[in-house]
C-alpha cells in the first residue's frame, strides 16, 4: 500500500481521451450542474452504502452466531474491502481506455447475490464467500460512477464529488440504523429483505447509463495539454504519495471507529447492541454532512487548505475520546466525523487535478486503497484487540491524524486546473 499507485512512465504517457468541442464544452459548464443526474449517482451511492455498510453493522450477531472472534470479524471486513481495493484501479483503468455505460448495473448484480448469499450463509467461509461479492460490486461501481459525477458537474468538480459522496455517506450511516430496526429483530435472514435495495439501484443505474452513453459516442480523442505551472512528473509523484498517506490516515481511523466502536460502547458503558448501533449511526451521520461540505469549500478556498484542516484539525478530539464519559464520547465522534470526513471529496478532486487524463484510473486507485486500509486496518486491528482491549486500539488510533502534517508537501495548483 506505501508504494507508488502509478508509474513515472504512466504520469508521462500521452494519452488519448474523449473530449468535447471547446464550444460544447463551454455551454456545458455555463449551463451548470446536471442535477439530475447528480442526484441520480448519489442516490445511488446511498443505496450501494446502505447495502455495504450491512455487513459491519450485522457484526454482533455473526459473532454470537458462529462464535468469532475479534480477528475473524476483521477478517469480513478484509473479503469485502481486499476485493473492492484490489479490482477498482483495474476498473478504472480500463474504463479510461474504453467506458462502459452500462457496467454499473451490472455491478450492482454482484452486491444482489452478495446480500442473498449472505442471509442464508450457514458457517464462516461462506460469509466470506458473500462479503467478497459485495466488495466486487462496490469495485465495479466507484470508477464509473466519480467519472460521471465529474461529468455531470457543470466545473463545479468539488460541488459535484461531495454529492456523490454525500450520498454513500448517508447511505453508510444508514446500516446501523437499519441493522438495529431490522436484522436484530428477524435475525441474519432478513438481510436478505435487502436485496431489493439493490433491484432498485440497479434500475436506477441502467437510466443513468442511458444519458451517459451519448455523452461519450462520438467524441473528438485529444491529447490534454498540461498547463505551465501544473507540477512536473516529480512533484506529481510525490503528491500521490502524499495523499495516498493522507488517506491511509483518515480511513483508517474511520474503520477503527466503524468496525469497533459498537464493541466498544458495550464493552466501556455497558449500552446494549441496538443502542450502540444507533450511536455508532451519530458518527457515520456526521461523517455524511463532513463529506458535502469539504468539496464546496475545496471549490471556494483551494483543496490544499481543506486538506489540512480535516486531517490534522480532528486531532484534538481523537485525542480526548479514549478518555471521554458516554456523552461525550457522542459528541467528540460527531465533531470527528464532520472534521475528518470533509477531506475525502478534497483529496480525490486535487488527485483527478494532478493526472486530468486518467480519471477512472485515480478515482479507483484512491476509493481502492481506501476500501483497503480500511479492510487491512480491521484485520490488524481486531487481532490487536484479541492481545490487548478495544480501548487500548483507540488509544493507539488516536495519533492517525497526525499523519495530516505530511499536507505540507503538497504543490500548489494552478488555477486553470481547478
């Protein structure tokens, strides 16, 4: 994961893309967003979130079930998030040569079996077997549809990513909530009532490939020229780096919280599973409103400013929650979610800015490593558990954001990009 997620050959490839006519491209970004179909991915994401976020929230009751340990409940979270981690640069990459308007309902088909195989899976390989399905569905779903996001925007690239993510956020947030009114009640069986979420995105995908494949039949291939100040392959490098450490930082410390912090108020408070679903719902909520409001003001203040402030600027608060009452804890996960979370549309937009011609490819090497870190954090973080406690883990994340410092390196871009 600390490698280099693209070549210095790749950063200096001429690459063909499809591009409107300038004319073309000049009324689309006057006429403004397409907020149809923003609304259309976003809905999306929420619905793809819900259905994933499913599975962390149903952990108490697998754990009961089939008597799992702390490690093997990380162990779900690495079936799921390896195979979304590893397929979606593959993804993307491929879509940059060649787009396919239609994969996303397809992919949308895997998370359908994902969520039927999992209802009725009757020991722990299987569970694996299904947590993987909807991690492939998540790889198939996250390139495409930030390109389309991007399309869609008008020029307004950060607006238009913080409402693609506003909608995975919420629908993130969702699962516990969902899991507490629903699966808690009717048990492991009732995940499978969740498939028509997934019928009903895959509906609404197929629509949004209709209006996406007119915009990229018959486009003009140029090659993107790059703007005199834009970074040399150098800097470039070292930037991707950068963020990629960046976002290693903030996503682990979420799957800290998203993984653990359920076990973690029953184990501290003694609040019972549903109570601590709906707590761990706060977070997640408040992680949904952080991810919106970060794109906007990366638009309005540049992306490096938003950067600093959302990684680092959380470091005070995951300092003071290992050692906060109840209460607070709410409170600090809340201030936490919002600071931290408004770095995500950010970090992808400012890595879209560095390499303009090879978006899908970006876009899924930074969702993958987030998927990844998070699934390799839970893994290594519920083995920690087992050793040690799940306070002791908290203590020990509480430095993440400190990684924020490294922001310092990051280039300043030139206008024209943004």
């Amino acid at each position: 994961m600390n490698k280099p997620v693209v070549s210095e050959q790749a950063l200096g490839e001429p690459v063909l893309v499809p591009e409107l006519p300038r004319s073309l491209a000049a009324k689309a970004a006057a006429a403004g967003p397409a907020y149809v179909v923003l609304a259309g991915i976003s809905f999306s994401h929420f619905l793809n979130d819900t259905m994933q976020s499913l599975i962390a929230s149903v952990y108490p009751i697998l754990k009961d079930n089939y008597a799992l340990d702390f490690a093997q409940i990380g162990m779900i979270t690495l079936a799921f998030q390896f195979t979304a981690s590893l397929l979606q640069p593959l993804v993307g990459h491929f879509t940059d040569k060649k787009a396919q308007p239609f994969s996303l309902s397809i992919g949308m088909g895997f998370t359908f079996f994902g969520l039927l195989l999992l209802s009725v899976a009757h020991s722990y390989g299987i569970i694996l077997i299904a947590a993987s399905l909807v991690g492939l569905g998540s790889a198939v779903f996250h390139p495409e549809s930030s390109r389309i996001a991007r399309l869609a925007s008008g020029g307004r690239y950060g607006f238009a990513q913080s409402v693609f993510q506003l909608g995975g956020s919420f629908g993130t947030s969702m699962g516990p909530v969902l899991a507490a009114l629903i699966v808690v009640p009717f048990g492991q069986p009732s995940i499978a009532w969740f498939s028509s979420i997934a019928f009903l995105a895959i509906v609404i995908l197929w629509r949004i490939g209709v209006w996406y494949k007119p915009q990229i039949s018959g486009k003009k291939a140029a090659t993107i020229a790059r703007h005199p100040d834009h970074p040399d392959q150098r800097r470039v490098m070292l930037a991707l780096i950068v963020l990629v450490a960046l976002l290693i930082s903030k996503q682990l410390y979420v799957s800290s919280l998203s993984s653990y912090y359920i076990f973690y108020l029953i184990d501290r408070f003694g609040v019972s599973t549903q109570a601590a679903q709906l707590y761990l719902f706060i977070f997640l909520a408040a992680n949904a409103v952080g991810a919106f409001i970060g794109g906007p003001l990366g638009d309005r203040f540049g992306r490096k400013y938003v950067i600093w402030f959302s990684i680092l600027g959380a470091l005070p608060f995951t300092l003071a929650l290992p050692y906060a009452g109840l209460f607070a804890s709410a409170v600090l996960t809340v201030v936490i979610g919002l600071i931290i979370s408004s770095a995500t549309s950010a970090i992808i937009v400012f890595a879209q800015e560095l390499m303009p011609h090879r978006f899908g490819m970006i876009s899924g090497v930074f969702f993958g490593v987030a998927f990844g870190i998070g699934g390799l954090g839970a893994a290594v973080l519920g083995k920690l558990a087992d050793h040690t406690s799940i306070a002791f883990v908290y203590q020990l994340c509480a430095f993440l954001p400190a990684i924020g410092l490294l922001a310092v390196l990051l280039p300043k871009m030139p206008k024209a990009a943004r």
